[in-house]
C-alpha cells in the first residue's frame, strides 16, 4: 500500500504517519482515513527496519497488535475512544497479560496474569500495545542496558543513550517506532530519557496514576507515566492513564478538567515562576554551556510572554541523602523478593547490599518519617510561586553504555552528575515535566524541567503547551527515522 493511500494526502510518507502521534492518528482512524491494521502494519515494518541499530524493544507483539487491530475494525471505529487504533509501547516495568515481565533482568520473568490499571485503561481508550521496551536491571540506572536484553541507543546519535530508565520507550517513540509510549519514574526515569530524546515527558503527582496490580513502588517513589512527542499527547496520554483503584495508597486531587484542555489553553493571567539551577546539597554536577544556555533562554521566554520572572531556590536540605537511603532501601527489599539472585549483574548486588548494612529497618523508617517535613519545606517555595524551573539534564546524553558494567560506586557517580535535578520531586510526589529546549553544538536535544505544587499538572501542561507554541519542536525529527 502506498504512503498517499495510506495517510490520504497527497505527498506523505511513512515517517509523517508514524509521527504524526496519537492525538492526530486516532482522529484519522476515527474518520475512516486510516485503519488500525495499517498503523500496526506501519510501525511492525519500522520496528523491523530500524530497532535492530536500536534495540528498544525487548519483543515486539506483533500477532496480538494484529489481532487487536481486526477487532477493532469488526467493531468500527467511528465512537471509538480518544486512542483508538494507536499503536503503543509498554516498558518492561508495567505488566501485560499473558506476557513477561522481565524488569531488565535474568532473574526475573514472571508469566503476568493481568494488565497493570495504567494499561487496562490505554486498551479500554483503544490504544493497541506494539510491543515491550527495553530497561536497565530494575529500573536503576539512567541509561539503558543490561546483561538480559543488551545496549539500547539514542537515534539522535547511536553512540549514545537514551536515558533511563524508560530508555527503550523513549528510543522507540523519538524513532517513530510508536506513536506513544508507557514509562515509569523512580528517580527521573520519565524525564532523563525526555531529556535525551527530544521528547516531553511528564512524572505525575503521587497518586495521579495507579499502580496495581504491583502496589507501591520504591517506597512511594515511582509511578507510571508516558513519554510523548508533544505537550497535547502526553496530556492526552495522563488523561487516558490516570485514576487510582483499590489498593492504591495514595490519590492526587481531582483534575478541573482535562489536561489535554489545560495543555491547549495559555495560563489565565501571568504566572510567578523562579528560576534554580542550585544543586541540591551532595550532588556534585557540572551544568554544560548548552545546558545552562537552554535554561537561560526558557527564562527569557517566559519573560517575554509576560510572566513574573526571577531567580529562587528550593530549600532542599538534605533531600539528596534522604533520596539516596530510600532508594537504597528499595533496592535491598526488591532484591530480597527475587529467586535467582545469582543471576542479577554485579552493581545490582552492590546496591542491595548497601541498602542492607547502611539503611537497616530502623533507618528506613526514620527516614520515611523525615519525608512529611522535607516535603513541607521544599514545598513552602510554591506559596509564592507557581512554577520553578530548573535545567533538564547536566550534559548531553552520555555514552550509550553508561556505566553498565561499572562497579555500583563508580555507576552511581556518573548517574548522579548526569542527573542531579530530577530525584528530589520523586520523594516530594510534586509533578515534574521535561520539555525539549532545542538543541546542543553536538547536534542533540536540550532540555528544561518545570515543577509545580501538589496536583498542578494542569498548570505545567498549559505553561508547557505556551512554550511549546513559540519554540515548536515536533517538526524535529532523527535523521536515522526518516529512512
């Protein structure tokens, strides 16, 4: 079938559908224009043409996507749902049905017997998952590789990562290798791969998002969330996902309206926001010239659009060895659930063993006790501000290996310097959003992070969706992706 047949205008090509995203194809499938069975079709051949330089995809479900697609069509798809014939990715963190959960590692591959809430609720809106995306062991690193599944690289430049620990969705997604897709953040793991990818990638609010059937996750660190190419699919993406269930802990305060509304609508009046690039105490980062230049122009432009602009920054105390102990914590615990411990790479084993002789059950619980007040006091900035925006990543996404196969100590430094800005608004449970900035003299993308107070995804997607307008980045596409 040719790309004119298959778009319905004249001159597109398949990269022009596969990037399209899923705001604009599902309205496409609805109207007739396009089937679902043609967009799998579409991205089934793009995932076999491009992921083998890749590797974003632990395994693609090609004869489910199919038989999805058909019964959509036997269905019609004129009153489908807001994804409906969407072609998705689904990170190997969130389970499927009838599919391994592999979490990156050899030691873990559970049979899942049921979708993850998030996912349930993207197939009832009619998006079709396409495949499972690749991650680091357990999620721990920000880079994306491991004994289990291999090296997974960036397609702005393959001798780099696409971050972690949502590397694979990001790659497929920044590849046009689906329209959208699943992601989870424990620590940036949403937003360092935005970061690295050209990509817009929103970590909820605490609570936004469920996480059954697996419960809590890092001590309340983690949730799911979605990486995107715009600001109106990733809010249409949190609008589709969002919701808790029964056994959920935790429940953000109920939207206005959607945020899809929010990300098309400017912020009613000006905003006050505060510009920080202050590392929080212990990290131990050098912001790059293009990093701090990107940071440096949001600032400008959010001036120029009106708002009330200066320089502030969180009292972040030490919420960088708050975050440290729980992760560490996190790890211990999770290890300790796992059968095949042999098999789990080496600076997994580190890790687990730190959280075991340096953060014993007496002082995981003290220093689960300190987040209330923490949170409090990093909190106290937004009572009169509205949004604080910080630099994305510290440098450019570094080398696709990162430091897989590293020792844990010499692992954790190189993440903590690449990253410094994003683990703290994941033990506060605030929303936190990175959006592209342009890009660097090397050619890849920059990014900015914008945070606001509990429950405020509304307003970081409507002051996104601003910036998005002036400085429009979804033309912006690999090279690599347009073969």
């Amino acid at each position: 079938m040719s790309s004119e047949k298959l778009w319905g205008i004249a001159g597109a090509t398949d990269p022009d559908v596969a990037f399209a995203g899923p705001l604009v194809l599902a309205a496409r499938v609805r109207a007739g224009e396009v089937s679902a069975r043609e967009l799998v079709e579409l991205y089934l051949r793009r995932i076999e043409a491009l992921d083998p330089q890749l590797n974003a995809f632990r395994v693609t479900l090609a004869e489910q996507a199919l038989a999805a697609a058909s019964a959509l069509e036997r269905r019609g798809h004129a009153d489908g749902g807001p994804l409906t014939g969407v072609p998705i990715a689904v990170k190997d963190d969130m389970p499927v049905a009838g599919q391994r959960m592999t979490q990156g590692s050899r030691s873990h591959a559970d049979v899942q017997g049921a979708d993850a809430e998030p996912l349930r609720r993207l197939r009832a809106a009619g998006a079709i998952p396409i495949g499972i995306t690749n991650v680091p062991e357990l999620m721990l690193f920000p880079w994306t590789a491991s004994a289990a599944n291999g090296v997974t690289r960036n397609p702005w430049d393959l001798t780099r990562t696409p971050g972690g620990s949502s590397g694979g969705s990001a790659s497929a997604v920044a590849a046009g290798l689906a329209a959208a897709a699943g992601a989870s953040d424990g620590g940036g793991s949403i937003r360092i791969p935005a970061g690295c990818c050209g990509l817009v990638g929103m970590k909820p609010t605490r609570g936004r998002v469920s996480t059954q059937p697996l419960g809590t996750g890092w001590f309340g660190l983690a949730t799911y969330g979605a990486l995107a190419r715009t600001v109106a699919d990733s809010a249409l993406m949190l609008d589709v996902m969002h919701g808790t269930v029964a056994g959920d802990e935790d429940m953000a305060p109920t939207p206005v309206g959607t945020f899809l509304d929010a990300a098309r609508t400017e912020p009613a009046g000006p905003l006050r926001i505060a510009l920080s690039r202050k590392l929080p105490a212990g990290a131990i980062a050098r912001l790059s010239a293009d990093q701090r230049l990107a940071w440096e122009s949001t600032g400008r432009l959010l001036c120029e659009l009106g708002h009330e602009v200066e320089e502030r920054d969180p009292d972040y105390g030490l919420v960088t060895l708050e975050f440290i102990q729980t992760y560490f914590r996190a790890v211990y615990e999770t290890v300790g659930e796992m059968q095949e411990r042999s098999l789990l790479e080496r600076s997994t084993r580190q890790i687990a063993g730190l959280g075991r002789r340096l953060v014993p059950v007496r002082r995981r619980d003290s220093v689960l006790a300190k987040r209330v007040g923490t949170t409090a006091r990093i909190s106290s900035l937004f009572d009169s501000v509205d949004v604080l925006v910080t630099p994305g990543l510290a440098s450019a996404p570094i080398a696709a290996e990162g430091g897989y196969g590293k020792s844990a100590v010499v692992a954790l430094d190189k993440a903590a310097r690449f990253m410094p800005w994003f683990p703290v608004w994941n033990l506060t449970g605030q929303p936190a959003i990175s959006i592209p900035a342009g890009f660097g003299a090397d050619g890849l993308p920059l990014s900015v992070q914008l945070v606001g107070r509990h429950g405020s995804e509304e307003l970081l997607y409507s002051l996104a969706g601003q910036i998005e307008a002036q400085r429009p980045w979804a033309h912006a596409r690999p090279a690599l992706a347009d073969r």
